[in-house]
C-alpha cells in the first residue's frame, strides 16, 4: 500500500519550485507538517534563529541567572524501554535504535527566555508549545549539492584525554559508523557521487552545567535531477533523520514506537529553511516542551548491541541542559 504523504509536502514542492521562500516544521512521524512562506513569518507563532534566518523577535538579555532541576524517570523506568529495545537488537530487528525519554523540569526562564538566552546554530520557539536550541544540522543544499552531517555520540569534556576517549570508544564509534552508514544510504536515493568528506569531527559544546564533546562527520552528494528545486520531495525521501531513529528505519520504528512511553511529537523532527535557491535544514533536538503548563526536557541517545544501561542512563541526563554561558 502507498504511504499517504501530509499534502504540505506538496505545497514545499510547489514553493521551491517557484523559487519562494520559506519555512517548515516536520514532526518526527510526519503527521504534522507547517510550512510558512516567508511572507507569513511576521504573523507566524514563531521566534526563528536560523544561520540565515531571523525572524519573530529582537535580541535581548536576560539578566538573571538560569536555574534549572531535572527529575528524569527512574534508572528502573528506563530500563524497561532500555531492555525492549536490547532485546530487538540481539533478535538482529535492528542494529541501532535511538531511544529517547522525557524528563520533568523546574526552570526559572520562560519559553522565551529560554530562547533569547541560549546558544545554539539553530534556535526555534513556538509559542506556548516548545523551544529548542539544536547543534545538529540534518540536510543542507547548495547549488545543487546536498550535505548531511549526522552526528553521534557524545562524552563530559572533563574526562581526560576526552577527545581520544570518545573516539577510540568501541560503543561509541559502532554507532558512529552504523549513522554514517545509514546516513550515506539515505543520501544515495537523492543524490550521486555519495561521498563521505568529513569523518569524526568533534565539537565542543558548552553549558553551564557540563561541557560535552560531541562527534559528527559530513557526507556530500550532487542532487539527482528529479530532486532539485523539490524541498517536499526531499524530505519525504529522507524522513524520518536516521541519526535519531537508527537501523532499519522500518523495523526500528516499530521498536522505537513500542519502547518509548511518550508521544516524541516535533521533538526530533525536522525544520529548515529554504532562502528561494538553497536549504538550511536541522534535527529538533535538545527540546524542551510545554504540557499542562507542566514543563519536560526530551532527550536520548542510540543504542547498540554494546550499551550499558548505566552508561545510557547518564547520558540521556547528561542531554537536559540549557546552553546558557
């Protein structure tokens, strides 16, 4: 049977293939879909820090210092996703899943302020619903080529020899490779000449309650014919991001839908940015949404074959941070 695509993705199509600007938001099961030419962003629900796009709000600092606790489910809680997930994975369902919680948080900024006062490549609020503040880029084209940068796999700066550590680690780096595996086969469908051009690169990451070290690599490919200038297209393609989904993406849907107790909603979904020639596009991550005027930081990490539950466990905590200096 056909899948039924969100008749929005028609309308991206439509835009890029006039040349129009604009913006849109895709939930991570593609159920929800906004797009908003770039005409409609003043009167648009939306505060927009994007590399080349900003758009809802001016600049301001907030002077107060940020505090911020966290309650995430219990390691027990945790683990009954934890081991759903494992079990698939040694049935060979699946070769890595990316398993995501939420967790209950008390913070003393606003939405807004959360927005105005952290740091990130690519910042969105939505009014009343969520913010985030996400470092991961998902697909980038220019003059017809497209990039991705899949990035996975994370470790406390303050560990010694860090750097190395992340990457010499044999958890850490399967499941680096597995994501750039996947990310590569995805590209293939829309592109030619796929080639990996940057391999582990690590970024430093700041927050005010620890600084991370995060690995990611670039792979490049030139746009098939039958994709350019077709946004909608593209995306339909290559959604769900395998860097938080995981391998295969069917199968591991599945897994992923019955592990986790929560609806993940826009968080690690995908939004970006079309200037009427090239795209900016990210994954919706380091998420913080609004529910019952109760607030919950969304957070996660992938899991292979090799991962510890301890481990896991603290790296889903080690995620609910503002990047707030």
């Amino acid at each position: 049977m056909k899948q039924q695509f969100h008749p929005a993705f028609d309308t991206m199509d439509a835009l890029s293939m006039q040349g129009e600007p604009f913006f849109f938001m895709v939930d991570f099961l593609m159920e929800q879909v906004e797009v908003f030419p770039l005409h409609e962003l003043e009167i648009a629900p939306l505060w927009i820090s994007f590399p080349g796009l900003n758009s809802g709000y001016r600049p301001e600092e907030i002077q107060k210092p940020l505090l911020l606790s966290a309650r995430p489910v219990s390691e027990e809680v945790y683990k009954k996703g934890f081991d759903e997930v494992q079990k698939h994975l040694k049935l060979g369902n699946s070769y890595l899943a990316n398993y995501t919680t939420q967790t209950e948080i008390e913070v003393n900024y606003s939405l807004e302020e959360i927005f105005l006062a952290s740091s990130a490549k690519y910042k969105v609020l939505y009014r009343d619903r969520f913010v985030f503040f996400s470092p991961e880029t998902f697909v980038e084209v220019k003059d017809q080529r497209i990039y991705t940068h899949p990035m996975k796999g994370t470790i406390d700066a303050a560990v010694p020899d860090a750097e190395q550590v992340l990457k010499n680690d044999i958890k850490e780096k399967a499941e680096h490779y597995t994501v750039v595996d996947l990310l590569r086969n995805d590209l293939s469908m829309v592109a030619d000449e796929v080639r990996l051009t940057e391999f582990q690169r690590i970024d430093f990451i700041r927050t005010r309650q620890k600084n991370l070290l995060a690995m990611s690599s670039e792979i490049s490919g030139a746009l098939k014919p039958e994709f350019q200038d077709k946004v909608g297209s593209l995306m339909k393609t290559l959604l769900p991001a395998g860097s938080i989904l995981g391998a295969p993406k069917p199968k591991t849907l599945e897994i992923i839908l019955e592990a986790e107790e929560y609806h993940r909603g826009f968080y690690t979904g995908v939004c970006g940015y079309f200037d009427g020639q090239n795209l900016d596009s990210c994954v919706m991550i380091r998420f913080v949404e609004k529910l019952n005027d109760q607030l919950f930081f969304k957070s996660g990490g992938g899991i292979t074959h090799l991962s510890k539950l301890a481990d896991e466990y603290q790296e889903m905590k080690n995620k609910i941070y503002v990047p707030v200096h």
